[in-house]
C-alpha cells in the first residue's frame, strides 16, 4: 500500500528555498580520478538508507521487509533508519501512544498487528547491520490527526491565529515545542523506543524544530513576555532575537533528551539529520551547529539534496560542517529519488565520489523505494551500480566502536 506525495513536493520547496540562497564554490570537472574515487576501500563507511512509510510500501508486509533488509546486506548497506513516528502515530505498539492519542499503533493496513521495530532491529542485528529509528515527523501532525483533536491546546500558531503549515495537498499543524506537555510526550516515545529495543541510536531531524512563522500561540507569548519585562514577540518571525530565542529553547529540549536518553543507555547514539545550517536554522529554528557544539549529536547527516555537482560540493565546504567534522562522525545524505523525481544513477555515483573525496564518514539515501524501485532505470542495473560503490563490506563508523577521523 502506498501512501503518496506529501513527502515529495515538501523536499521539492525546501529545494527550490536553499536553490536561492545556495552560494556556489565552483569544483573541478568531475573526472575520472573522481570516479575512481568511489571504488576506493575506507576502513569504516557509513552506507545507510532511510525507511518511510511514504511513497513506499516496504513496511506494509513482513515478507516485503524481511526481503529489503536482505538485499541490503547483500549490496553491504550497513545501517538501517527506519521511521517510527509519522502521520500522528507510532509504527510500533506504544503504551504512550495509546495514553496521549488513543492507538497504540499506526491504524493502516499492513501495519495493525505488528511491531515493525522490532522485525527490523532483529533482522538487522542478524546481518550485523545498525537498527536507528528515525522519528519523521517530530513536532508535525496531521491537522485532522487524533493527537491534533485530543490535545488542541498543545498546538502553536501563526500570528494571525492560523494553524495549518500546507504540505502539498496535506494540512498539518504543529505541536508547540516550548511546552512541558508536548514536552514530555515526545520524550515519553523516546525512552520507550530505548528502554524497550535493542536499538543502537535514534534519529532527529528539521521536525525537531518549528518553523520560524509559528510561535505566536498564547502559551509562548506569555513565556516570551516572562522572560521580557513584558514585552510582546516581535511581529517580524524572522526577528534575529525572537529567532534566537526559540532555536535556543528547542536546543534546551536536546540537552534534555540528550541526557535522559543517556541516562537510559549510554550507547544509545544520537544521530540527527538536518538541512544544511541556514535552512535548519532560519526556517526550521534547529540550530543544529550549536546543538554539535555543545555534543548533543554523535552523528551527522547532512541532507545535501542537490542536482548540480557545484552547489552540491558547496554544501560540503560550509564552515559548520568542516568543523563538525573534526569531532564527530559527519555523513551525507544523498536523495536517490522521489516519488515525481527521477534521480539518475550516475548522479548517485558522482556524489558518493565527491562524498569520500571530501572525506566525509559516509552516505545515506533517501529513500529506500527510489534505490531501484521506483526509478525510469533497470532495477538490475542500479543494484549492480550499488554493488561496486560499496564493495567490499566494511563495517559503519560509531563514536563508541573506535572511530577515529583520518
């Protein structure tokens, strides 16, 4: 069963936003040094890809997943992260869930009755693959979404009251990250994803933060005037101050997660997967540098989701990312293709060069369904293309497993 498009014309406006603000450092032609660069063995390599239950129907059967995770370990991808909260609803049977929302339980077809995790973290863990759980939607929901209509005062808004961020043909609204309830809700998912699986990290991303033109909802309108002698929000969202002091309060609530989920399982590695900076942080106010620097994240991947091969390497070269480099494992994410969006394989091949030419810790794609399903390309084809970039097997590089930058 597929669920389809929201995911693909969001990526498309995030696209055409950085398209405008994407400072080019023109690189060589690509060559065949280049090329052969992709066939070079690093010690450790990240080789991950992202599990959605949009616009793919991987999840929907146990047999379909088990086959995926298959042909994965057999192409040497080494780390899984799969979705486990999307749409308003845990891809796995959740006592929180159940309590705040209702259903313990994603209510699709090909969904009820199972705990999606759970076959992945096992079938993973066989194949000596990683199993980090990503949660997709973080402070978005559906606007018609049960937690939406159980919990209407833990949404945010615009400053004219409006609450509905538009994703294509889909209405969302956001649950406010400044209050204690939403607060504890979502931490509530998180420590029983890590007190419940045997997982070896869960990931973040954009939906972490908020975005910039939401805010102005009565809760943290007060919180803001608390804090200011009394004095309102400023009316522009862009505000420099009021930007900073809402990134700064969502970097507050990493701290929080950070520490809780350490306190759980030591190991539990922290991986978030941002837009480049200036996005995550102008639109989304996730200030993901400052969340680096102060080592709330123990892996990063970078969603560089670009056709041209200049702005692409340009995304790689940014200050943040260089230094983040220096402390931590630092991937990139590489889109293989949308649902509407053909992705051609000799772009993939050109990127994860430039990828290891930079020397970054590795890639993942995004997403599973466009490696070779959904593509105007052979599907044999592509696996074989696969096949030579990450051969032979190595194993991914982890910041409690020895990793150590060249």
């Amino acid at each position: 069963m597929l669920k389809l498009n929201h995911r693909s014309q969001y990526l498309c406006f995030l696209l055409f936003i950085v398209s405008l603000t994407a400072t080019l450092i023109f690189a060589p032609t690509f060559s065949q040094k280049t090329i052969a660069s992709t066939h070079s063995h690093p010690t450790t390599e990240l080789r991950g890809v992202w599990l959605t239950n949009i616009d793919s129907d991987v999840l929907f059967e146990s047999d379909h997943l088990k086959n995926a995770i298959q042909r994965l370990h057999q192409l040497n991808f080494n780390t899984i992260y799969p979705t486990v909260w999307n749409w308003g609803y845990t891809l796995y049977p959740s006592r929180v869930a159940q309590r705040v929302i209702g259903r313990s339980l994603d209510p699709t077809p090909g969904l009820q009755k199972r705990d999606v995790l759970s076959e992945i973290v096992q079938q993973a863990h066989q194949k000596g693959m990683a199993a980090i759980p990503w949660f997709e939607f973080g402070f978005m929901a559906p606007a018609d979404s049960l937690l939406a209509q159980r919990h209407p005062q833990w949404l945010t808004s615009r400053r004219d009251g409006s609450k509905i961020w538009q994703e294509g043909t889909h209405e969302r609204v956001w649950l406010n990250p400044f209050r204690a309830d939403v607060q504890q809700f979502i931490l509530d998912l998180i420590v029983e994803i890590v007190g419940n699986y045997d997982v070896d990290g869960i990931q973040f991303d954009d939906h972490f933060g908020l975005p910039s033109e939401f805010g102005y909802d009565a809760y943290t309108v007060t919180l803001y005037q608390k804090e200011h002698q009394g004095q309102s929000p400023p009316s522009d969202p862009q505000d420099v101050e009021w930007v900073r002091w809402r990134a700064d309060k969502i970097t507050n609530y990493m701290q929080r997660v950070f520490h809780t989920v350490k306190a759980r399982k030591q190991k539990c590695l922290i991986s978030v997967s941002p837009n480049p900076q200036r996005v995550s942080y102008d639109l989304f106010l996730a200030d993901w540098q400052k969340w680096e620097r102060k080592g709330f994240i123990e892996e990063l991947i970078l969603q560089v989701y670009r056709n041209d091969i200049n702005v692409f390497i340009s995304e790689l070269q940014y200050p943040e990312v260089i230094a983040a480099q220096r402390h931590i494992p630092v991937s990139v994410g590489i889109l293989s293709g949308l649902k509407n969006r053909h992705v051609p394989i000799k772009q993939v091949q050109e990127q994860v060069a430039e990828v290891r030419r930079h020397k970054f810790a590795g890639v993942s794609f995004f997403f599973y369904e466009t490696l070779w399903n959904l593509s105007r390309e052979k599907s044999s084809d592509r696996q074989s293309v696969f096949q030579r970039l990450f051969s032979p097997a190595t194993r991914r590089p982890n910041i409690y497993k020895g990793w150590k930058r060249s």
